[in-house]
C-alpha cells in the first residue's frame, strides 16, 4: 500500500454523475445514504463538486450529447480517482443498447473500476460493489 | 362541470367538433387541422384550460396530435385530437397565443417532423446536435 493509498481506504467521499439515466439508479444510491442503510455512518458522502471526490459514480446510459460532458468530469477529478459504473445501463447499455441515442457504455470513455449491474441494483448491492472496490485498491 | 366545457364547445363549433366522453373526468374532441387552431385558442382563451402537455404519434394514416387541457376548477382533462397527413405535415402553432406551447411544440417537431406554422424558434430541443436536419427518430417510415 503506497502513500498515496493510504489515505484512501477510509471514509471515501462519493461524486454522483447522472449521464442521462431514468434516475431510478440514483434513487437506489441515496437510499444507502438515507438512515436505513446509512453507509454516512462510514463517513462516506455525497460532494458537491468533482474536485472534492474520491469515487466517481456514473449511473444512467450514456447518450450522445453527455460524452464530453462525462469525460471533462473524468478529467478534473484529482487522481487518484475510482470510477464505478452503477445500473446495468453503465455497465452494458441494459435494455437501451439498440438505441438510437446510446453511445456506447462507460467503460467505452472513461476507465472503470468497478461494475455493479442491476436494473436498479439494490442498496446492498451498491455496498456490496462499493466493499470489493476497496478491496482492489 | 366539464358538461359546460362541453356545451360551450359544442354550441361555438357546432358539427365542426366531433365529442366522445370516456366517463365524467375525460373527454376526447376530434377536429379538423383546418378549425385547429380555432378550438385550441378557445380552449385556453374562453374556457381557461390549462396545456398540460402534448402528445404525437405516427399512425397510418398520419401524425395524430394530442393537447391535453385541464380544467382546474373541477378536475377534469378535455383533450383536443387532430391527425395530420404525412408526409410533411404541416399545422399551426399555439405558441404566438400560448407561451407555454413553446417547448412542447419545439419536441414534436425534433421527434416527429411537424412544421409548426408561426412558431417564433423553430429549433430542435433535445436530439444531438450533430444530427442531419432531417432526424426524426420517433416516425416509422422504415
């Protein structure tokens, strides 16, 4: 674990990206958030701004006009950033993928480190993902 | 009551409307693209509807344009039906009377290639902006 990890296992702090998604992945994301499963408990929490972030999360299937968006967003985290791409529409297009709109999932733009499928994923799917990607780093 | 709406409709426009109730809270009127804009105007101006939203759809025989009023003061949803023919239709616009037809009309256009007539921005609103002019996903031509 180098010095730049070992501040980085703790307490991550989430950045939420919707890149044109049904919302209902976002939903699924805030409700860890919310006192039922309260992963804020951890310390884990929503920012504001890219700058601040720890984790990217990109919920939602990306169409055409978010791309640069998606990846100007990429750009200006400070590394070092994971990306997780959340529903099952990030991961593969879902039931999306023969769209006229789609343009490709988001591994496709932007390096991803951890896919956690569903059409919406549970909240205990979300921590289930968000745990193995702690695992990898 | 809507039963007003509906007399008020029936006693301005005569044979021009064509008035099927679905039960006491819904109404469906058909009309012809010629009277359309008549209808609509007095909905909003005589009748104080409110456009709630819009609906299109590419049948056989043509574009089939939808407006949603609502009646506020009773709770109930006049809805205004016209079919276009393809296969450039052409109507005219509610904006110029009705601001708030503005973005509604922009979206019919950019899916289904209505020219709305007197529009002030006839623009695309929500496809890509490196589509060909001609891009109108939700038609079934092919």
């Amino acid at each position: 674990m180098g010095a730049k990890n070992w501040g980085f296992k703790k307490s991550l702090w989430l950045f939420h990206l919707n890149a044109g998604g049904c919302n209902n992945c976002d939903i699924e994301l805030l409700d860890c958030l919310c006192p039922k499963f309260d992963v804020e408990r951890f310390g884990i929490k929503l920012v504001g701004s890219v700058k601040h972030a720890d984790v990217l999360m990109v919920s939602g299937v990306v169409t055409r006009k978010v791309v640069p968006e998606l990846i100007e967003t990429y750009e200006q985290a400070p590394k070092p950033c994971a990306v997780v791409a959340l529903g099952a529409c990030g991961c593969t297009g879902g039931i999306f993928k023969d769209g006229y709109n789609f343009a490709g999932p988001v591994d496709k733009h932007i390096p991803v480190d951890a896919y956690i499928p569903g059409c919406p994923p549970r909240p205990e799917a979300i921590i289930d993902g968000v745990v193995k990607l702690l695992g990898k780093l | 009551m809507s039963k007003e709406v509906l007399e008020h409709l029936r006693s301005e426009f005569g044979d021009r409307v064509d008035i099927v109730e679905r039960n006491e809270r819904r109404a469906y009127v058909t009309v012809s693209n010629e009277d359309w804009i008549a209808v609509t105007r007095f909905m909003y101006e005589e009748e104080r509807g409110r456009l709630a939203t819009a609906t299109g759809s590419d049948r056989s025989t043509g574009v089939e344009l939808l407006y949603h009023f609502c009646i506020d003061r009773d709770g109930t949803i006049v809805n205004i039906r016209t079919t276009i023919p393809k296969p450039f239709p052409k109507i005219e616009a509610l904006t110029p009377y009705y601001p708030a037809a503005d973005f509604i009309e922009r979206e019919i256009f950019d899916f289904l290639g209505v020219e709305f007539i007197g529009h002030p921005d006839p623009r695309k609103i929500l496809s890509a902006h490196d589509r060909p002019a001609d891009f109108h996903p939700m038609r079934r031509d092919e």
